[in-house]
C-alpha cells in the first residue's frame, strides 16, 4: 500500500485510479489509512466476496476465515481485467503496464 | 502460561530471522563493483561515490528490500555497537518535497528494528546533495526498555522529481558513546554521490 500511494502522482498521469482491499473492518482500516498517510479508497471485505469474486486463493494459514493471498488487478475502463498478479506487487511492472494501457489508449 | 510463553517466545525468533534474512555484508561484491582511477566506485553501472575505509562491509538487500545498498561497520563497545549507512531510492512517506516528506519519514523511521524508540530531532538544515537541494536531518533516539540509543543523520535529495535518500544509524547502549568518524565517513558517501543514468521513474 505504501508502494501505491507513493506512486498516486503518476496513476494520475496514467488516467489511473487504485483502490485497496483487505478483510479488516471499516473501523480498522479507517485508523490504519490515517496512521499510514493512505489516501486512496480502502474497500473493506469482511465477508471476503471481493476476494472470490476476483478468484484470489484463500490463505492457508488461516483456515475456516475468509482470508486471502496478496493480489494486485487492474482493470480497464471497459471494465476488463487486463492484468493479474499475485504476491508482492511489483510496482515498476504496474507502472509499465498502466503506462502502456494509457499509450493504447485503453485507459484504465 | 509456559506453553503460552514459549510460542511468543519461537513467533519472536521466526520474525527476527525473517528480518535479517533480508540483507547479507559482503566486503566482496565484485561484480557490482568497478573502481575508478580517481578513487570512486562506480555501483551497478549507475552510481558513483567515494567509498568508506576497508572495515566497513558491503551491505546489500536480497530482494524486496527497504534500501538499496549501504556499508556497516561493528563499533567497539558492547553490543548493539555498530554503524551503517545505506543509499534508499524510495524513502518512507509520498510527499515529493522535502518538508512533508521528512514528518512521514519520521513516523515510520526505524520502525521495523524498534518500534519503543522516541526519536527526536536534533538538527535540521538544507544542504547540497547531488548539484541540488537537500534536507540533512540528525536524529537521536532512546530505547529505555532495551537500554539502547541511537544516533541517526538522514539526507533527503532527489533524483528526477522523485525524494531518495541516504542515512547512516549508529546504535549504542544506552551509556555508550556515539563516534564522529562514522558520520564523516558518511558525510563524504552522500557528498560525493552522483547519478550515473537516468532512474526507472525518470525514464517512464
């Protein structure tokens, strides 16, 4: 998250907006946004449906809970998922990515 | 509580491994390394400065890291004695200008190591750094729980409109004495640093 709001000036060259997701509760990540200095939207996924929905594998660490791996989408403004990665997000490769969407002119 | 005790006690050790896991010295990198006639080093083909005396290691992170690349040297004294500097091309915090950046820094400055240190600023002037502006901070922290403290100078400077910067940590014990040589060694890294291709971002 850190990476990303780092990186919020040159989304906004690329015509791109990041939100985040995570299972912690509104309150929870209300504190966290505040203590971090993040800006953009946090969703908060309690039942853990934004992770199914983008198909992202429970965490085995965590069984019975609706936890989820690390994963980085981006979606383009026809609202088709262009990119998928999962694990640490590689914010160079993202850079590239959206940079190139932007150039096609598929802006995200 | 035994049991209780002993799985904080083994989730400690996982974390502490973990972390240190991430950075290995290496006095011998050679092939990142090249030297010049001139007494600098050129690093990866990208930067050039004049390198601290031979008791300090090469320090370098293996992947994912929180700073590029740095030296480390272990002070006399009892532990946790010793010095490290490091060059970090994406500092903690967003801000791109140097004020803001340096209050967000310093929220989440040394956080992995300890997170009971108070660390107050000791002084704060503009310097040059690379042919442009810069901020140089010296910062000093207490850890009354571990009994230690350390003493820290961060440079913020920046390369394309991005912030970078370089910092050197010494940590002592609490009654120890901190050492100027290990700041002046540092002073000439940061002093004599230069950028020897454009970075990633300046290139987008």
């Amino acid at each position: 998250m850190e990476g990303h709001q780092r990186n919020l000036y040159l989304y906004d060259r690329f015509n791109t907006r990041v939100a985040g997701v995570s299972v912690d509760d509104v309150t929870t990540l209300k504190y966290w946004a505040k203590s971090m200095d993040v800006t953009f939207p946090l969703l908060s996924n309690v039942t853990g449906f934004l992770g199914y929905f983008f198909g992202v594998p429970p965490s085995p660490e965590i069984k019975g809970y609706p936890v989820f791996d690390r994963r980085t989408v981006i979606i383009d403004k026809a609202g088709i998922i262009r990119y998928v990665k999962d694990g640490t997000p590689d914010y160079k490769d993202i850079l590239l990515f959206l940079k190139k969407l932007n150039q096609e002119g598929g802006k995200p | 509580m035994r049991t209780k005790t002993f799985v904080i006690l083994c989730c400690l050790s996982f974390i502490t491994f973990w972390i240190a896991g991430c950075a290995t010295t290496d006095r011998s990198e050679k092939s990142r390394v090249k030297w010049t006639p001139q007494g600098t080093v050129i690093w990866d083909n990208e930067f050039e400065f004049l390198p601290p005396p031979k008791e300090w290691s090469i320090l370098t992170v293996e992947a994912g890291g929180e700073f590029g690349f740095g030296f480390m040297r272990v002070d006399k004294g009892a532990f946790p004695s010793q010095s490290t500097f490091v060059y970090d091309e994406e500092p903690f915090g967003y801000a791109l200008n140097f004020e803001k950046r340096q209050e967000e820094y310093f929220k989440r400055y040394l956080w992995t190591t300890a997170m009971t240190l108070d660390m107050k600023v000791l002084e704060k002037k503009k310097v040059t750094v690379v042919g442009g502006e810069g901020l140089a901070i010296v910062a000093e922290g207490k850890d009354p729980v571990k009994k230690e403290k350390v003493k820290s100078k961060v440079v913020f400077g920046k390369r394309g409109e991005r912030v970078v910067s370089w910092y050197l940590t010494q940590w002592r014990p609490l009654d120890g004495t901190y050492d100027d040589s290990a700041f002046q060694v540092f002073d000439t890294f940061w002093g004599s640093y230069k950028y020897l291709k454009k970075s990633f971002y300046e290139t987008l």
